[in-house]
C-alpha cells in the first residue's frame, strides 16, 4: 500500500487507507473504534518512545492475526478491522 495511505508514527494505515483496503477486500466486516483516552498519561509516565513501542507491538501482533488497523483523524482513536469467516 502507497505511503499515502500509511500512519507515521504506527505504521499501520491511515483513515484514508483503512477505508481503501475494506472497500477492496469487500464482503462483510465487524469494525470497532477504539479510544485510547489514558494515552496523554501513559506519555506522561512512560514518554512518548516508549508509548509508541508499545503500541506498535500491539499492532504487529493484530495484523499478524488477520485484523485491518488504522489510524483515525485523533491521534487516540484506532480502527481495528475482522472480516466474518
């Protein structure tokens, strides 16, 4: 998928990408929002490197399970993506 359609930060899809890719694949799909309210917290507490890390380990395990993430516009809200078997 083009750069266009990736997250910096994640590495994992964008907005605009998430949409791309489920209007792609097609078919049926449960879609879940995310809000991560506590992350400003976890930046405070942990710093902003070690926050992202986490979270990037948290998406590779996802992706790797067959979930289609992105990023939404907020920098705290995630979309996480299963098609129906």
């Amino acid at each position: 998928m083009r750069g266009v359609y990736k997250d910096k930060i994640f590495g994992i899809l964008n907005r605009n990408g998430f949409e791309f890719k489920i209007n792609k694949l097609g078919g049926d799909f449960t879609i879940y929002l995310l809000d991560f309210k506590k992350v400003g917290k976890m930046n405070s507490r942990f710093g902003y490197l070690k926050t992202n890390r986490i979270f990037k380990k948290v998406f590779k395990k996802l992706k790797k399970e067959g979930f289609i993430i992105g990023r939404c516009f907020y920098g705290d809200e995630i979309l996480i993506s299963i098609p129906f078997s």
